[in-house]
C-alpha cells in the first residue's frame, strides 16, 4: 500500500457497494442491501487498458471486495497483466474459502482497525467487529499473505494509535497506515464534528514518528497527512506544475484513479466532483475515454491542484493537510459554483 503521491501509480477499484456492514464512517454508503457492482467483463477490460496505461498497482476496496463473487479470478488477471495487487477488507469474513481465494494472488491484504476493540466496533457499527476480525488472524497468517491494517484517525482517537500499532506488532502486520476520517458519504451525516482538526493532525504526525522510531523496521508506519513544506518542495508530485509531458500515459499524470461501483472513473478518491471525472467504464473502455479526458478536463484538473497547492503552501499556525480531502473539498465547491452558475 503505497502512499499515493509517492509511490508506484495505483488503480483503485470498488467492484461492489455490498458490505457485511454498514459503517458510520464509510465513504461510499456501503451496507448489507446495496447490490451496485460491475460486470466482472468489464473489470477485466479495466485492467487490461490500466496496465497498458501504466498503472502499476491493482488496488480492491468496497463495499467489501471479498463478497465480490469474482475477485479471486480479477486478482489473478491482475498478476498476469504483471501488477501488483491490494484488497482492502474489514477482516470478518476471511474464513477458509476466501483467504484461499486471495493466496497466491494478493501482494498485500490490509485490514481495518479504527482503535481498541470498543471504538473499533462502534465504528462499524457493530458489536462483533473486532473479535471476528481477530479471530481470523490465523488464517491471514497462514497463507503467507503480506498484510497490515489502516486505522481511521478521528479528532478522539489519537491517543489509541499506541495500542493500534502495538497490536499490528504483535499479530505479525508489517503495515500501520494512519488515513485520517473525512467527511463525505455516511460520516459526513453520522460523524461530523469528527475528522480530525489541525491541532490533532500536529499530534498524530508526532506520535507517527513516535512510532516509527520505536518499532524500526518491524512495521512501516505510513501517515497520510502532509507537511506543508513538503508540498512546497514538491509541487510536481501533488499536480501544481504548470505543463506536463504531452506524450506522458495517463498512469503518469494521474494517481490513484478511481473506479466507483457505477463504473464512473475520478481521480484522487471516491465521490470526487464529476465534472473532473472521465466518464464511466460501464458505457466506454477506459483507453477510449483516457485520451478525450487528457485533452479536454486533464488541464481544468490540474488547474484544481495548483489552486489546492497555493492553498496549502499559505503558512498558517499548524504545518499540518490531508491533501487528498482538500483537493475533494475544493473539487466539490468548484461544482457547487459551476451549478450555481447554470442555475443564474
């Protein structure tokens, strides 16, 4: 699991909106109702046209991919494009059956973790959660799979990522990513008043390095909160550059890319403004709507970064973003005045 500023171009894929649970902080609404998935057909020519466009990484989340009746067979296609392949899960449903659907195709399984057993189960909303995400712990270490866990940090939970990262430790994970909660799907109704402020981003930074210096080369401890001065430094690696290779394939000039359980295609992340979107995979292959995209939105797109870089390169008390949720942020308030403009 790769940071996505940093590391090797990654296309994220949501086959399904099913999930076991129905989360107070989930992004996509998922739940045990919803039935939005996509054809299996489809998602084969996916993968096919990203790794011709250079993505390097196949990443699976959901809903809960494992539910996705086909993802063992997208998972070996992917190896066979010659990519390397992630599956976020919320570990309850890895029982015999789907842990030897993963092995032998899944580079890295990450599972889950939003604090001690009682936050963690009150995150998803359920009271079962941690212990049969434990419980299946064996299995996830049987089959040899690199694995590791994501912990949501929240503005109250700081103070648990200590007992997150030492659990991580102690059950044989070599990844600990920090993702910070954003306010968008259920937790933007269920959560809000919840993602996590400057001051605590400050505190989260400090105990990750914390971490780091304690746990060494046992776990890799990744936090997806930057320093404003480390955007600065780096404007080519967060899209603020004014041009670009004209003949760079769209891997280069994009990632992650996006894939949401209707088949529409976005950058950055789940839910991001349509009107930067490069249409939907359901209708078009994703190597006919790259090079209209590149052409037409890809500068709108980019001129959405260098504002967002501005931005974030302005000083201000705490050194601390989520870079990937302000973009989302901005990217929502430029369809709100575009519609409000149609509206006039």
């Amino acid at each position: 699991m790769e940071a996505a500023c940093f590391g090797a171009p990654i296309i994220q894929i949501h086959p399904t909106r099913r999930c076991n649970l129905r989360c107070l902080h989930c992004y996509s609404f998922s739940a045990p109702e919803e039935r939005d998935q996509l054809r299996s057909d489809v998602l084969d020519a996916l993968l096919t046209d990203a790794a011709a466009l250079g993505y390097k990484v196949a990443s699976f989340s959901g809903g809960e991919p494992v539910l996705y009746t086909d993802l063992g067979r997208l998972l070996r296609r992917s190896k066979d494009l010659g990519l390397r392949t992630t599956v976020t899960t919320n570990g309850m449903l890895l029982d015999d059956q789907r842990m030897a659907m993963l092995t032998g195709c899944t580079d890295v399984l990450a599972i889950s973790l939003d604090g001690v057993p009682k936050s963690h189960n009150r995150m998803r909303a359920s009271d079962v959660a941690f212990e049969r995400m434990q419980a299946n712990l064996d299995r996830v270490r049987a089959s040899g799979i690199a694995f590791g866990f994501i912990f949501t940090l929240t503005q109250y939970n700081v103070d648990e990522m200590d007992w997150a990262a030492g659990f991580a430790v102690e059950q044989g994970a070599r990844l600990f990513q920090i993702h910070p909660l954003e306010e968008v799907g259920r937790a933007s109704e269920l959560l809000a008043g919840s993602r996590p402020d400057e001051m605590e981003s400050a505190f989260a930074y400090l105990e990750a390095e914390r971490l780091r210096q304690t746990y060494g080369e046992r776990l890799f401890v990744q936090l997806d909160i930057f320093h404003r001065e480390l955007v600065r430094q780096f404007p080519a690696r967060f899209y603020a550059e004014e041009a670009w290779p004209q003949d760079a394939q769209l891997a280069d000039l994009i990632t992650p890319l996006v894939v949401e359980a209707d088949g529409n295609v976005v950058p950055m992340g789940y839910g991001f403004a349509r009107q930067f979107g490069l249409g939907s995979i359901a209708e078009t292959r994703l190597r006919d709507i790259a090079p209209e995209w590149i052409r037409l939105r890809y500068p709108s797109f980019r001129r959405l970064c260098r504002d967002v870089y501005a931005e974030a390169c302005t000083p201000t008390e705490m050194p601390f973003l989520n870079w990937h949720e302000l973009m989302g942020t901005r990217s929502a308030e430029v369809r709100a005045s575009m519609g409000q403009a149609a509206a006039d």
